[in-house]
C-alpha cells in the first residue's frame, strides 16, 4: 500500500500499513508488531520533504527501512548501501557495498541521505568524513538522521542493551558509543551542516518506557550551514 508523497502525513503510516509492508520481506513481522519501525518512519515523516525522488540510505542493513521509504514515501528511486551484504532478497531497491569510507556515486547523485540507527556504530573519528561523503552526494539535499541521545553513563548502558535485543536477532552490529546532545550539534557544525529541526517519538509504553525512556530516541534533519565558511566547505567537499 503506498501513501502519496504530497500529501503524506505520520497518521497514514498506521501500525496495520507498515506491518502488511514489512512481513511481505520478513515473515517474522506477521506475528511480531513492528511498532518501533512504525514510530522511526512516522518521524521521517514529520520531517520530510516530498520533492525528494532519488535518495541515499546508508548503513541500511536488511534494506527494509529503505524498502518501506520507496513504497510508502512514494520514492521513485532508492538506494541503500552498506559495508556488507545483510539485504533482503526480496526488496526492489537498489543495494550496494562499499568500503564504509568512500559512497560509490558522482556528486549530487541523490535528493537526500538517510541514516537509521547507524551513526552510532560508526567510529568517532570516522563520523566526519563520512559526513562529507553524504554532503558530497547529496549536493544541497538534507540528511535525515534517526539515532540516540545519551546524557549519562545510564543512558550508555540502557542503549547498548537496546542494541544487543534489536540487533543480535538479525545478524545487526552491536558495538557502539552513543552521542550527546552536544555531539550531535558539534559533528553537525563540523562537517557543514546545522541541526534545523529534531523530534523525539514514542516508541515505548509502560515499563518497557520506564526502563528504556523515549527521550533516548531522536530524529533530525540536517541541513546546509549557510553560514559556514564557503571556502573551507568547498574544500571538503570537492575530495
């Protein structure tokens, strides 16, 4: 079932849509409700822009968050990429490996970049290039990132736990070190971009929620820093 990309909203992504979407290519999601996959697209949603048709899903794993952007977003073309080959056979988008370093595509291939639980996992000091290489790809497009935010050692812990239950089942990665408020707004201001807007959602209830806060979760739209030195941008991004 697809939901026209001009006049999407985070109420047409019900639970039942995206549960019917995602058991077609994981028979697992036909007894098991994926409620958390639902929030994570409802808050794509609140954030995107229509006018996208070509995008960038990197780090996409079995390929079903960016399987479920091209059907219910209305795509007309998505790729998705990662540093091995964990994509389902059955999706109908593009997938690619690479080196986790440089995107094998020109620049301005693609409309936007997605990251879905992803940054996380990647080194500190490799963050930032591979910023660049979404800049690079990208042109002006945004970036929408869904991830965490971690305010004390607590926090580390809860989400590494979090990781080891959604990730282990699926062959996903585990290790991880978790960014602050601060570090998002600094890898932002460090690669060119700016935090424009970011929301939370509400992927827990009950004690499930008390254990594992809501606040835990975010999702942004990173765009170009207009205001960041032209100069020193365009030196980074032209490598």
């Amino acid at each position: 079932m697809t939901v026209s990309a001009n006049n999407l909203l985070p109420a047409d992504l019900s639970l039942a849509i995206v549960q019917q979407l995602i058991a077609r290519h994981l028979p697992i999601y036909r007894v098991r409700v994926p409620a958390y996959q639902t929030t994570l697209l409802q808050s794509f949603a609140q954030l995107w822009d229509p006018a996208h048709t070509r995008i960038l899903d990197v780090g996409g794993g079995t390929g079903i968050i960016a399987q479920a952007i091209k059907d219910l977003f209305g795509v007309a073309h998505v790729t998705s990429v990662d540093i091995e080959d964990r994509f389902l056979k059955s999706l109908d988008i593009e997938t690619r490996i690479y080196d986790g370093m440089k995107l094998p595509f020109a620049d301005g291939s693609f409309d936007c970049v997605t990251f879905s639980n992803v940054l996380h996992h990647v080194p500190p000091p490799a963050r930032p290039a591979l910023m660049w290489e979404c800049a690079r790809v990208a042109g002006s497009g945004p970036i929408y990132i869904k991830d965490h935010l971690a305010a004390s050692r607590l926090d580390h812990a809860r989400l590494m736990l979090l990781d080891l239950m959604g990730n282990v089942p699926f062959g996903g990665m585990v290790k991880a070190r978790y960014l602050t408020a601060e570090d998002w707004q600094r890898l932002a201001a460090a690669t060119g971009y700016r935090i424009d807007r970011q929301i939370a959602g509400t992927y827990r209830s009950g004690y499930f929620e008390r254990l594992f806060p809501n606040r835990l979760e975010v999702t942004m739209r990173v765009v170009r820093d207009n205001s960041a030195d032209p100069t020193n941008a365009g030196k980074r991004t032209s490598r």
